[in-house]
C-alpha cells in the first residue's frame, strides 16, 4: 500500500470574504415599499403607508429600509432572517 496524500483543507478566512456594507440609499426613502424575501421562503410587501410586519431582532424601533440581508428579524412574532431586499 503506497500512503496516501489528503488535501490540506482552505482556512476559512481563505474561503470566506467578509461582505461588503451595504449603503442605504436615496432610493429607498424615495421608494413606495420594499419587497423583503425571509430565510422562511416567505416574501414581505413592506408599504410605506402601512405598519411593517417585519419588525429587527436587534433594534426595536429600526425602521424596515434600515434591515440587511443576513439580519435576525421578527415575521408576526416568529424569528426569521432576511435573505434579500429589494425596493419598488
């Protein structure tokens, strides 16, 4: 038996990037609702004549346009997580 070699496994800061800042933008204040997509497989409206349904984990009263994606938010009560927003 001849030995073998086993791959060196990659470091994770060698895999892993942080992700860049996202910058909030002129847009969303300008914006009539953000569509909020949740780690659930659930899509938010988020109108802004309407109160959010989508409240931050981390900060009671942050408004929705302030969220990230990857933030721990509350959906009607239940932990959940964005995956991604987008204004319209």
């Amino acid at each position: 038996m001849s030995p073998t070699t086993h791959p060196t496994r990659p470091q994770p800061s060698e895999t892993f990037s942080p992700s860049p800042s996202i910058e909030a933008s002129d847009a969303i204040d300008a914006s009539d609702a953000l569509m909020i997509s949740l780690a659930s497989q659930r899509i938010v409206i988020v109108r802004r004549d309407e109160r959010p349904s989508v409240r931050s984990a981390e900060q009671l009263c942050r408004p929705a346009a302030a969220l990230r994606p990857g933030e721990r938010v509350y959906y009607k009560g239940r932990p959940d997580r964005v995956r991604a927003m987008r204004v319209y």
